[in-house]
C-alpha cells in the first residue's frame, strides 16, 4: 500500500513538473501570436511608398494604353511593383495596396524566423532559441511593420542562404531571383554571401562538385533578375540602367566623410549597430571564441570568420557611400539591416556547439535567466515604441535642429554635414522611446513583449537542462545525445 502511494505521489509530482515545464511554451505561444496580430493590425506607410504607389498607377495606365515607353514609372526595383501594379490594376485604393506591402514585412518577418528555426533546430535547439531571441532583440522588430522592402530583401537572402546549406538547389535560384528584384545593388552581396555558404566548417572535399549545382541555381537567379530589372528600367528611362539612382550616386559622400559614415554605421549613438542591435554585435564579436570551442584539440577553421570579416567590411562600405547611409529618415539604419540575419544565421549553424557553450552560463541559474531576461526586454522595448509610435519619434530624432537641407548633385557636403551630427551629436530615439512605452498604444504590447522574452528566456534554459539530461543518460542507454 505504501508503496503504491509513493508510486502515485511521483507520478503526481512528475506529470506537475512536466505540466510546468511546458508553461513556457503556452506563454511564448499566446503572446507571439497575439503580438503577430498587432504587427499586422499597425502596419507603417512610409513617405516613399507613397511615391512608389503613383509609380505604380503610372504603369497601370501605360499597360493600358499600350505604350512602348513609361517615363512616369518612377526609380523603384521591381519587387515591390509585382505587388502594387497587379493590386492597383484589380481596383484596390492606394492605400490598399501600401498596406499589402506593410503586411508583406511582417510576414517576411516572420517567415525569417520560422526558416531559422527550422534550421537550426536540426543542430540545436538551444542555438536556434537563442538567435530567435537575438533576433527579437534589434531593429528587425522595427521593420517589421513597415512597408519598405528590407525585410524582404532580408527574408530572401537568409532563405537563400538556409536553402545552400540544406542543399535545395531550386530554392536557391528561386530566393535569389526574388532578393535581387528587391534591391538592384543586392546581386554582388548574394554572390559573397553564397561564397561564405561554402566556408561553413565541416562541409568537406570535392569544393566544386558540391558546390556546382547551388552556383548555377544562383547565377540563373540573378540573371533572371538582372534580365527584369534591365527590363523595366529600358521600359521607362530608354536604357537598361537606373538613371534616377546613377544621379544620387553623385551626391555619395568621398574622403574622410566616406570614413566617418562607415565608423558611424556601427558607433554613432542614434543609429549604429552598438546601441540599435548590441546583441547581433556581441554575437559576431564571439565568432573567434565559439569556432575555438568548436574546434577542440583540432586546429580551428577560421575561413568563414575572415569571410565574415570582408562581408561586413563590404556592406559597411556600400551603404557608407550612399548620400543617405543610414537610409534616409529612418530608425537607426536599414541600409544595411537585410545582410546581418543571413549571416547570424550561417553563424549559427557553422558554430552551434561553441555559440551554445558561450550561452549556456548565462541561464545556468533561475537568476541568471530573469537577468538575460531583462536585459533582452531593455534592449528590445525601444523597439517596440518604435512600432507604434515611430512617426514621432523619428520626427523627433531628425528635426531636433530643423532638419538637414536636401541634397543636391555638386552641393552635397552641407547634407552630409548634418546627418553626421544627427548620427553623433543630436538626442537619441532610444531615450525617449522608453518614455513612450508608457502611451496607450504602446504599453499593453510592450508587456506582451516582455511576456514573450522572458518565456523565450525560460525555453532557452530547458533546451539546456534537456540536452544535459540526454548527455547523462546516453552512456546508459546505449544513444548519442541529440544537439544541444
């Protein structure tokens, strides 16, 4: 009898722990889904998209009237216009179709997320929570919404990436195709970022009878985006180039002012990569340390890490040379913003077993887990004011002094004069986005966020706990443990 009470009391107190175990996974899943929904309910127009949709009647009335040349089709890639032009022609309001390409971000957003996952789970899982919750924690969140095509452009290259490493030669052309109709600068960043698929560790021999088949998928990609993007652009400026940006681009930044935008893309306090996604930094900034843990006793594979290295020199350097680096009215930067997740993601996967060593003393305590739990809800709510109440905020950042004068070819030096001191010298957003988390349309999801973070904190230390476990057992159970 006693002992059929104490085989039901542990049998009480495992199902309780298991019950609670899963809490976590409950929480994270009402409020991301409740938060998805006010991501798609707030999506943000910006003032460009407004231009981008006269373009696109412009062509809708050249279709129609069967003209051979549209000059009125504006500068856009072609990306956004495979939406507009086809929503417009169908009937719907121009406000209609900005708000496709709103809700077109967030489910790319999400998207990002769900293909990392998917991933990396495979590798481990504690590694794929913990760049989820990297990901959540920067100014993805703010882009999220808006109907600029950067996190499009970012969905692409990273599913571009992920299909190159899990050897989906048709996605990969497919992926690239739709990330070069984005941006018309993309096509070189795709190849390098392909280039650094072939670095991850432990991929092995015969380089080119591996890698033949993903390469012809990506140059058929980019062919076929570069074919539409000559296309559309002889339709309306009579030559295969963009005549508009050509133009801008004489108003690039030279010298020491080139200089001083690249440092500021990453160290300027109201706009670069240290104070607007300190994590992605740290993670980058580990790579060394985790490949050293990857490696053992071998000798530690350090090509991806200096492929790395030049791909951030090079993204760096591009959008340093705009006229507007950090992409013009804008929270923090976006010129830059698609090329970081594709590569946290090969990050992620090349060096798993080293990133997870790194993360598993951060929530190797109930306290240490609130702890990273506030850090990531400090970094990450600024963001969240920035969804829904980013209009005055960055009206704020950028009009602090009376707003900088427009440029103009051959007079350009008075602007870049003054996006330096609105990058080094005026008031962050960051500060006062943490007052506006207390407005009414901020505070209840920014709680919801919060709640989210902290359940995403908690999984993560059960990833842990669980590989642990599966380690432990293994020499008894005759298995190899599955990834951390």
């Amino acid at each position: 009898m006693r002992d059929e009470v104490r085989t039901s009391a542990a049998g009480l107190a495992a199902a309780s722990a298991r019950s609670w175990r899963r809490f976590p996974t409950y929480v994270a899943a009402a409020s991301g889904v409740l938060f998805a929904g006010a991501l798609f309910e707030y999506g943000y127009l910006e003032g460009d998209t407004r231009a981008l949709i006269r373009d696109a009647a412009a062509i809708v009335s050249c279709l129609r009237a069967g003209q051979a040349h549209c000059p009125g089709a504006g500068k856009f890639p072609p990306f956004q216009l495979l939406i507009t032009v086809p929503a417009l022609a169908l009937g719907a309001s121009p406000n209609l179709a900005m708000r496709l390409l709103a809700a077109t971000s967030t489910l790319c957003f999400l998207g990002l997320l769900l293909v990392t996952w998917r991933l990396l789970v495979g590798r481990s899982r504690a590694v794929a929570l913990s760049l989820l919750l990297v990901f959540g924690s920067g100014e993805l969140i703010h882009y999220s919404t808006h109907s600029f095509a950067e996190m499009a452009t970012a969905f692409f290259a990273l599913g571009m990436a992920a299909s190159w490493l899990t050897g989906k030669t048709a996605w990969i052309g497919a992926t690239a195709f739709l990330a070069a109709t984005t941006k018309e600068t993309a096509a070189p960043l795709l190849v390098v970022l392909a280039l650094l698929c072939t670095l991850v560790p432990g991929e092995g021999p015969s380089f080119w009878r591996r890698e033949r088949g993903r390469f012809l998928a990506l140059f058929a990609g980019l062919a076929a985006a570069a074919a539409a993007i000559a296309g559309l652009n002889e339709w309306r400026f009579g030559v295969p180039w963009n005549r508009t940006y050509l133009l801008e681009a004489r108003m690039s930044p030279h010298g020491w002012t080139h200089a001083r935008f690249a440092a500021a893309l990453w160290l300027a306090p109201n706009g670069g990569w240290l104070f607007f996604w300190p994590l992605a930094v740290a993670v980058l900034a580990c790579l060394p340390w985790a490949e050293k843990l990857r490696a053992g006793d071998r000798r530690p594979d350090r090509r991806l890490i200096v492929g790395a290295a030049a791909y951030l020199v090079l993204t760096t350097y591009l959008a340093s040379a705009w006229w507007a680096p950090f992409g013009w009215w804008c929270w923090g930067q976006r010129l830059m913003l698609p090329w970081l997740p594709p590569l946290l993601l090969l990050a992620g996967f090349a060096y798993a077993p080293g990133l997870a060593r790194l993360w598993r003393p951060l929530v190797a305590t109930p306290t240490r887990s609130v702890l990273l739990a506030l850090l990531l809800a400090t970094l990450a709510l600024p963001h969240v004011a920035s969804l829904f109440r980013g209009e005055v905020l960055i009206h704020d950042t950028f009009m602090w002094d009376g707003g900088c004068p427009s440029p103009s070819v051959g007079a350009a030096e008075a602007h870049h004069r003054c996006i330096e001191g609105e990058a080094f010298r005026g008031p962050s957003p960051l500060l006062p986005a943490y007052r506006m988390l207390w407005h009414p349309f901020v505070r209840g999801r920014a709680l919801l966020y919060t709640l989210l973070l902290f359940a995403g904190v908690f999984l993560l230390r059960t990833a842990f706990e669980d590989a642990e476990e599966r380690g432990r057992s293994y020499p008894a159970s005759g298995h190899p443990p599955s990834g951390t």
